[in-house]
C-alpha cells in the first residue's frame, strides 16, 4: 500500500505548530532556498513536478505561476483557497490545523516566483479551529522574518499573508466567486475565460491573481525544498506525486491518508480498515459532485486523474466516501441534490431553478410519490442544468445524479414502483415500512 | 415536528423596518476594523470582517440597527450590506439561542445516524429544525457538510466543533453546554474577528485568550 506521507510528514510531531520545530523538522527550507533561486527557475521547478491544482480541477499548476507578469509595475495577488466545503473532503482542514507552517511556506515562495506583494488565505468560516493555527503561523513567520519587508534579507521581496474569514457558502469555493467575496460581495461567480481574463490577468481589484488549494501551496513548497525530480517520480505519467484521500462513511478508520498518486482505489479501503456495516456497495472518490461508482465496477480504479477519468468518476478533490450496502442510493442522491439547491447561489436560471427541481423530485420520489416518468425527468432537468450553467457548480449537482441513474437505475425503479426502500426489501432483515425516510441506514453504520 | 412557541423560521423574513439608528460599535470595534480594511486595496472589501465585528458587537445578531451602523463605517447603502449579510448563513440576520447548535446531515453524517441525533435533540429539546428553546438556550439547525466527515457525526456549536457524536453521548454534551457559562451568542463572532487581527495569537488581543480555542474533540487530532 502505498502511503506516502510528503504533506503530512510532520504531522504528528508534537510542537509542529510551533516556528522553531517546524523549522528544525524542514519547514521553510523551501523559502530558504527559493530566494536564492531566479524566480523563473522556481515556476520552473513547479512544472517539471507535474503538479496539479489539488482543489478539484486537477489544472496545471505551472501555468498559473507563469501567467501572471514577470515584474512588480503593479500589484498582484497570491490566494488561497481554503474555504473547502466539497461534501467529504477534509484535508485542507488537517493541512491548516497540523501543518499551518507547511501552507505558509507554500504561499510565500507563490508570492516570491510571481512578484506579488500580498496573499490571502479565504478559510470558511465554519473553520475557527483550524483558522487560528493559520493565524499563529503567520504570527510566528512575520517574527522570523518570513513575512513583511525584504524577507530573507532578499531586497524588495515583500510579501504580506492576510486571513479572510468567509461566513458560511459552499459557493465561495469556486475561484471566481470566491474574489467576489474577498472583494466584499456577495458569492456570485464572475464571467470566466474565455468571455473575460483569466485570473492570472484580471484577478481581484482587476489585477493578476494566483488562486491555488491549501493542498496544492503545501506540495508546491515541498517540491522546492526536495526537488522537483523527487515529486515527478511518483506517481503516473499524467498526475505525479501524492494525493491526500479524506475517507469518510462507512469504514472503519476514516481519516486523511495521502497516497502515491495511482494507488488501486481497493487498497485504500483496505488500508482504512475495510467496509463496516455491510459489504462495500459503492463509492464516491472524490467528493459529493463526482459520479458515485458501484463496488464491481471498483477494480480497475486507480487513484489518479486518468484512472478515475477513464472509469467514468473523477478523483475532484479527494473526498472518498464509502457506502456499505446497506446503504439507500436514491435517498443518498436526495440527500446530495438538498445540498447543491441549498448552496445554488441564486445567480443563473439553470441552477437556482433545476437544483431545486431535482431535490423536489427526488423528495416526492423517496416519500412515496414517484410516477412513472420519473427518471427521464430527472435526467432531463439534469441535462439542462449539466453544460448550462452559469458555474461549476450547476453541472456538479447534475453529475452525481446521472452517474447513480446509469449505475443503480433498478433502485430508482423500485422505489417508483413500491414506493419503499429497495434495500430494505433486499439484503437486509426484511423492513416491510419506511418509518422515515429521512434515516439512511443510520443504525447500520457500527457494525 | 414538535412545536415551539418562538418560530423564527430561517428562510421567511419579515423585511426590515427602518432601522433605528444606533451606535454600538465600540472605539476598539472601529480600530480593528480600521486594522483589518487595511489588509485591502479598498475599504469595501471589509463587509465580511465588518459584519462579523457588528456580530459581535450586537451581541450575535445582525438586527437592522446593526447593518446601518456597519454600512456607515464601510461607506456603502444599507442595501449593500444588507445583501451581503443574507447570502452567507453564518450572520446571523435572527437571533439565536446562546447555543447554536448545527447537525450536519450531509452525506457522510448521515449515513452514520446524523438524522437519529436530530430526532434525538428535537426529542429531548421539545424544539424542531430552525427553533429555539423557550428559555432561550439552544437554536437547533442542520448544517450542509461542516467538513470534517471522518468524525461523523459532527456538530457545531458557535466556534467549535464536536466529533464523533452518537444518540448515546449527544445529551451528555448537551448538559455540559448548559452548563458552561463561557459560551455567548457572540462567541463565533468574536473568535473569527480575533483571527482577522494580525498578532493576535501573540497578544492575545481581543476580549479571549489564545487558550480559549481548544482543538475539537475528534479521531484524528
Ligand atoms: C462549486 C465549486 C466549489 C469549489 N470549492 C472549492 C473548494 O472548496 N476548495 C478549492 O480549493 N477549490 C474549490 N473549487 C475549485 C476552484 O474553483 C479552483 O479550481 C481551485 O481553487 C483552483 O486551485 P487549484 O488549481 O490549486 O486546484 C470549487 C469549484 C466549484 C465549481
Ligand atoms: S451554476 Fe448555480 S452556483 Fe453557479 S452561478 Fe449558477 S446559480 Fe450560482
Ligand atoms: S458530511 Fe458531515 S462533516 Fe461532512
């Protein structure tokens, strides 16, 4: 199994929060030597590390670095985005809280190789626990001199880290929506390349902007301290390195693990202690807005962009739920589809009106209503939010519910049909009445 | 559905009578938020930190009084602000209990029983989803996916989070909440406006210690 703790491996080395034992275990070896580097070496070394953007998009990382002008004539922004609220995935949020100084680094060798004076780190609001280790990171770094004015003695490298607190919007994790809050607004998205600038030109306040993950800061800064070279040899051809993997659902030992990018999805359950509750019945890799994919189909799945690409998922941001079979797919869809009309951000028509669409058919569906029909309307207002939208956030709320159609389309059928549960009727003891549907199996989970 | 005699439902709201004026703010409120504008090229860009210190300084909620004083330090309308205040959930645009607590439900919690410890709290509270507790202690909602499933079941409660809940120790916590004299409505607020002020992991600034935010109780810590 092919557990690779890069990120993470100070993490549970007591103190690590603190400067001086972040330091002594490598911390902020990364800046030391990117200052002594040209800055174009150090976008440099980022592409021969294949790295990709960890917040779900997989874009090369490279390219943004490069994108933005290569002089200090105007300001230009480096920010991260920390405001993870993809269902299932809770790394940044144990990146932040153990390895604070780790995403500090990161961000100021960001600012260092793309001349930009200032970073803000936009954290959920909900994230007060894991915001404080950030604030005393960066407390501690403008007293060691890793932060302020010519750092490192480095003439004219000045950069300033500021936290940006937002206040409860799942929405806001979408870059261009995300400046719109860092500016103050509401958490509308902006027009996107090519109908406007990419970031990299016309960022916030109309000026360039770096927007990476918290994830994707913490390699970046490993990748100058060890070597490129290191980091392009893991991993496959096309994703390199490693990948933190949140396990959560019905396993045994849920937590962060970060694997060499390519490991077979099945070790990694393997690796969490296995299924609990039941056998394995499906799992969605990586985060709520990914195709759910059913335990026969699980095999050839390798945990890297490629691989998840090629079997019909995506790896997205690496929150990998695990779904025993006990487990009511057509509820857990209901479910998924009151999170995206909740989080619709109200902006475009396809998304504000088709989110809520497919909650309320889905609703009428698990509690008994369902009509023939059904799943072509469901699909169908899934095809006009998919492509139409505004954000990507439309199409991710469509995605997960075509993908359970094509993958558990018996299961919509039963409940049309008999309006109960299928899996009640099926592999469980027998559970004649859905008492509530709202329950999912929850009794099934301590097995 | 058990009923309640206060129902301050969160999605209708009444529209806001004119606010009267008022000014809360206190003269450190109006140097942190001179402090925390700085860190941006533009004033505006400080509505988010601005409405967490009104949060704070009327004492948990944003009653219109408090969106008018918040659009005077920033410079903007009423309207502006008001926006900004009702897309995020986390302003609290009604008063709630000295207690907030939020249940994720999302997907991982609740396929580990998230939905029985909503039952169970509804149960016992005698309050449903988005109601608050006569005596003014517990406001009980459902979150979208807080993030940290690997705990499911978890709960937030102001600046905290709970891990790892079950039917069996959720009442158990509720009592130590009860009886905890240190939570206050503003709480959240408070925590998050020390966070935006550079130093302040250093100095302690603000009305709580460093040592006041705990880590969460949880598996993986
Ligand atoms: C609806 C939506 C929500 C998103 N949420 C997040 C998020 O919470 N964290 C994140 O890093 N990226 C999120 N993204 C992706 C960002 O838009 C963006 O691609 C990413 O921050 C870029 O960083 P990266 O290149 O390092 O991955 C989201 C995208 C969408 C469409
Ligand atoms: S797709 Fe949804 S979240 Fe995105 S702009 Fe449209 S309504 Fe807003
Ligand atoms: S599902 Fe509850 S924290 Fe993610």
């Amino acid at each position: 199994m092919a557990i690779l703790n890069l990120l993470f491996a100070t993490r549970n080395v007591p103190g690590i929060e603190n400067i001086d034992v972040a330091e002594a275990h490598g911390i902020y070896k990364g800046v030391r030597k990117a200052v002594t580097m040209e800055r174009q070496a150090v976008i440099d070394e980022i592409k021969a590390s294949g790295l990709r953007g960890r917040g779900g998009a997989g874009f090369p990382t490279w390219i943004k670095w490069n994108g933005l002008p290569k002089n200090y004539t105007a300001p230009h922004y480096v920010i991260c985005n920390a405001d993870e609220g993809e269902p299932g995935t809770y790394k940044d949020r144990e990146l932040m809280l153990k390895q604070a100084h780790t995403l500090v680094e990161g961000m100021i060798i960001a600012g260092y190789a793309t001349y930009s004076k200032v970073g803000y780190i936009y954290i959920r609001g909900e994230y007060v626990e894991p915001a404080w280790q950030v604030r005393k990171a960066i407390d501690q770094a403008y007293k060691a001199g890793y932060l302020g004015k010519n750092i490192l003695g480095v003439d004219g490298f000045d950069f300033d880290l500021h936290i940006h607190m937002g206040a409860g919007s799942y929405e806001c994790g979408e870059e261009s929506a995300l400046m719109s809050s860092l500016m103050g607004e509401r958490g509308n998205p902006r027009l996107k390349f090519p109908h406007a600038p990419l970031p990299t030109v016309e960022g916030v306040w109309k000026s360039p902007t770096l927007i990476n993950n918290v994830e994707t800061y913490c390699a970046a800064g490993w990748i100058i301290a060890n070597g490129s070279e290191n980091y392009a040899k893991l991993g496959t051809e096309r994703s390199k390195g490693t990948k933190i993997i949140s396990v959560s659902g019905h396993i045994r030992r849920p937590a962060n693990y970060e694997v060499e990018m390519g490991t077979p999805l099945l070790d990694l359950i393997t690796e969490a202690g296995g299924v609990i509750g039941g056998g394995l019945k499906a799992v969605v890799p990586g985060g709520s807005s990914v195709q759910i994919v059913p335990a026969d189909r699980l095999g050839p799945i390798n945990l890297d962009y490629e691989s998840c690409g090629a079997n019909g998922t995506l790896l997205g941001s690496g929150g990998f739920m695990v779904f025993n079979d006990r487990t009511d797919i057509v509820l857990l869809m209901k479910r998924t589809s009151e999170f995206y009309a909740h989080e619709s951000c109200g902006k475009c028509t396809p998304c504000r009106e088709g989110t809520r669409w497919l909650f309320k058919i889905l609703d009428r569906i698990t509690s008994g209503g369902g009509r023939d029909g059904d799943i072509e309307l469901l699909l169908n207002v899934c095809s006009n939010i998919d492509g139409r939208s505004y954000c990507g956030l439309g199409d991710a709320a469509a995605w997960p519910i075509v993908g359970a159609i094509k993958a558990f389309r018996p299961e919509f059928e039963y409940w049309i049909k008999y309006k109960k549960s299928p899996v009640g009727a099926s592999a469980l003891p027998p559970s004649p009445e859905v008492v509530n549907p709202l329950l999912l199996q929850a009794a099934a989970a301590h097995g | 559905m058990s009923t309640s005699t206060s129902s301050n439902s969160e999605s209708l709201r009444e529209p806001a009578p004119a606010p009267v004026p008022e000014t809360r703010f206190s003269a450190q409120a109006h140097a942190e938020l001179d402090e925390i504008a700085g860190h941006y090229p533009e004033r505006k860009a400080a509505c988010l930190p601005a409405l967490w210190i009104a949060q704070r300084e009327y004492g948990g909620s944003l009653t219109s009084a408090a969106i008018q004083e918040t659009a005077n330090a920033l410079g903007l309308s009423y309207a502006e602000v008001e926006g900004v205040a009702t897309f995020y959930t986390m302003y609290n645009t009604v008063p709630r209990g000295r207690h907030h607590l939020e249940v994720c439900t999302c997907l991982s919690c609740a396929v580990n029983g998230a939905y029985d410890i909503v039952h169970k709290l509804e149960h016992e509270l005698g309050i449903g989803i988005g109601e608050t507790t006569p005596d003014g202690e517990f406001t009980l909602s459902e979150a979208e996916c807080l993030d940290f499933c690997g705990a499911a079941t978890i709960m937030q409660v102001g600046d905290k989070y709970f891990g790892n809940l079950t039917t069996e120790n959720i009442m158990g916590l509720i009592d130590e909440l009860r009886a905890s004299e240190s939570y206050t409505p503003a709480k959240l607020a408070d925590s998050i406006v020390k966070i935006l002020q550079p130093g302040s992991s250093i100095t302690g600034g603000g009305s709580y210690t460093p040592e006041s935010l705990e880590l969460p109780a949880g598996p993986m810590l």
